[in-house]
C-alpha cells in the first residue's frame, strides 16, 4: 500500500523543532504493510497543505497527516481538509463526548476552544484522542484514505498504536515488509560495500540500505512479499550472508549501542574495566555508565586531560612525555596499564589524542591523530588512529573505537 506522510508546521521547516513525527510514524507503520513512498513537510499555510493532499492523493492510497488541528489561529489543517473534500465542519456528539471525557478526568472546564475541537468534517469518522482535546479524522473515498492526527507527538503516537495501525494492517491485504538492521564500526561504508562483494547476488531481489555516521554504518535488509514465513527465511538467509562475509565489524541489531553490547560481554564473563581518558575527556566512561547496571562491571574512571594530571594520577613518568610526546604509543599504553593497576580492573582502556582545531603539527602529529591504550593480564599495546577533523566527532570516533578494541580483544577478534 503506497503511503505518504505529511507533516505541517512552520517550526519543522525552520529547523525549531526537529521532525520526529515522520520518523516514529514511518518506523511503526512500514512493518504493518505500508510502502512510505514521500515525506512532505508544508507550512501552517491552508493553500499549501490543500496543494499537497491534491499532490500526494495522486501518488498514494494512504496519507497520514499530523498537525494543525488545535484551537488556534494558525491550527488550519481542518480548513484545508474540508475545502479538499468539498465539506464543511459540524458539531458531533461523539467528538464532543471524547472531549467532556478528556477535561472531566483532569478537572478542566469546557470552554471556547473546546467548541472548536468538536467540530468535525462532514463523512469522517473520528479517531479517539486519549491525550488531549483534538480527535483525529478519517476519510475514505474511492478506495483511497486520509487519517488526520494532532501534531503532539504523544496524543499522535498513542493514536498511531491504538487506532492507525490495526486500520493500516487491515488495509495491506496481508502484504508483508521486513527489515533488520545490522550495526557495524570500524569500517568505512566503502570498504565494507567491497567486503560484502555483488550486492544484487546477495540480496536476491530484496533491499539493503547503507546507513553511515561517524562511528560506524548501519546496514538495514529490507524484504516483503505476501507470506509472513517466506519473508522470515528470506531475511534470515540474507544476514547470514551478511555475517559471512563482515560478521568481525557487526557488533549488534537494531538499536543496540556498542556500549550496551560490550557491557553485556563484560557482565557475561565476570570482567571490570577501568578507563583512562585524555582527548575524549570522559565521555567512554559516560557511555559505559549509561547503561542500567554498569556496576557489575564498571570499576572507575579517570580523566587525565593535562600532562601533569597524566603524571601525577596516573604515574606516566615526566621523561616519557618529554621524550615522546603526550600523544603517543608510550604514553597510551601507560595509560590503560597504570589505571587497571590503580583500579585493580581486568583491564584498562584509554585515550590520548589531538582533537582540535588547533595543537596538531603535521605530517608527525595532525588534528585527529589518537592513540588508544589497551592492557589486560595478558599483555599492554596501544593502537593508533587518525579520525579526521571536528573536535565532537573526533572523540565520538574515539570513544568507539576504544569500546571496539575491547569488544574485540574480549571475543579474540583480531
């Protein structure tokens, strides 16, 4: 079923808020059979959103519209439907006790813009709002349909779960869209495009999506058909091929965040980690620590931003800092040594780096050059990087890598 999604408000093209209405309601409703073929973002502007339902009726059998229906002077969402369906808005009853239900539970009193909330287009039927005072509307006309939700995201998203999403299932005539995600870092969208080799081979006529960030690339297999069971072996088929070919740099599904993963590997075999942080300057130790339970396995950090703070806390001898340079192999290494003594952890993990946008002195020592430190029971090394420039991006690179060197040394990847 080709869908379209259409957003209204001048604060989304603005940039003041940030549009994710369009993404919770595309998440939710491509696995229920809806084929998402455009986005569209109007003003509060009732020309503009006439304009785009006439446009996008052409294109889709279902749109989904989100915004514009409070009680104010620039809420004229309802104004536009109307003048498309060649209606006119009326009191209902049925809205009306939606709304005396809604202000009753939270003691409010009915007032004006309560009379505006009730008054639906003619031929739509209503869609509760368990959450606030604007139902939403549907219409359906010549095998096409028009849901109109509120703007807010937590009145729409309650309204997607309970109403538009059993609707939308119903209308898909059993169509099936599968999709799973694979996370992956420490390797470039390029190189690890070429790893997996002939992508049509591998995919066998379903879809795969490269996703880049800075600290790794989501690869998202999309599959649909009409039987549920088929689509299953289909998707597992091709992810094992995936795995095959790159299972080294896939570290998680879905929404798993590598600091979740290795925190689990940590916790399964009994291990505690200590880190020592220079150019990244806390934020590995932020990362391990947001996730519920860290205790178990997060013993202490240190953030040894200064050369006097790295000698004095952590012991790095002044003569090697002179002699080698805080951004060095020698001085990472002794970094992550020195913190899992200090800590009595398993290991120990750290970060020394230029982040700039100045200190570097290139060709030697260039903004975005770090090295990361890593020391067990079994021996101290320390692994260098050059991350590119962007101080943020710089230590989020960082902190990943140092969480994948561990990751990996943990399940004796090389």
């Amino acid at each position: 079923m080709k869908s379209v999604i259409i957003t209204v408000g001048d604060e989304l093209l603005i940039g003041q808020v940030v549009n994710t209405n369009a993404a919770f309601i595309a998440e939710k409703l491509t696995p229920a059979g809806a084929d998402i073929i455009r986005i569209v973002t109007v003003p509060d502007d009732e020309p503009d959103i006439y304009n785009s339902l006439n446009e996008c009726f052409k294109l889709a059998d279902l749109i989904i519209l989100t915004g514009g229906l409070g009680p104010t002077h620039d809420d004229v969402t309802r104004k536009a439907v109307c003048k498309y369906f060649n209606t006119e808005p009326v009191p209902s009853e049925e809205a009306r006790q939606y709304v005396l239900r809604f202000l009753q539970q939270r003691n409010y009193p009915w007032t004006e813009s309560a009379d505006d909330q009730i008054m639906i287009p003619r031929g739509a039927k209503i869609i509760p709002n368990k959450h606030g005072t604007a139902p939403g509307e549907l219409f359906e006309t010549d095998g096409k349909c028009l849901i109109v939700l509120p703007g807010v995201p937590y009145e729409m998203e309650s309204m997607i779960e309970d109403f538009v999403l059993p609707y939308v299932k119903t209308k898909a005539h059993g169509r099936v869209i599968l999709q799973r995600t694979l996370r992956t870092t420490g390797i470039a969208e390029a190189m690890l495009a070429r790893r997996l080799g002939d992508i049509l081979e591998l995919l066998g006529g379903e879809k795969l999506a490269f996703l880049p960030s800075p600290t790794g690339v989501r690869l998202r297999i999309t599959v649909s058909g009409n039987e549920r069971t088929v689509c299953e072996e289909k998707l597992q088929r091709i992810e094992e091929r995936i795995r095959s070919r790159a299972e080294n740099f896939i570290y998680g599904t879905e929404k798993e965040e590598l600091e979740e993963v290795l925190g689990r590997l940590l916790r399964e075999r009994n291990l505690k980690i200590a880190v020592a942080e220079s150019c990244t300057g806390g934020l590995i130790a932020n990362k391990l620590t947001n996730v519920p339970g860290s205790s178990l396995y997060f013993e202490s950090a240190v953030v040894a931003y200064s050369n006097r703070s790295k000698t004095e806390i952590l012991k790095v001898p002044e003569e090697l800092i002179r002699s080698r340079g805080a951004v060095s192999s020698e001085v990472a290494s002794r970094m992550a040594l020195s913190v899992r003594e200090i800590s009595a952890a398993d290991i120990g993990i750290s970060t020394t780096g230029i982040a700039g946008p100045s200190g570097g002195s290139p060709p030697e020592k260039p903004v975005g050059l770090v090295w990361i430190g890593y020391s067990d029971v079994k021996g101290t090394s320390a692994v260098k990087f050059q991350f590119g420039d962007g101080r943020t991006r710089i230590k989020e690179r960082a902190s990943q890598a140092a969480m994948n060197i561990v990751r990996k040394k943990i399940l004796g990847i090389e």
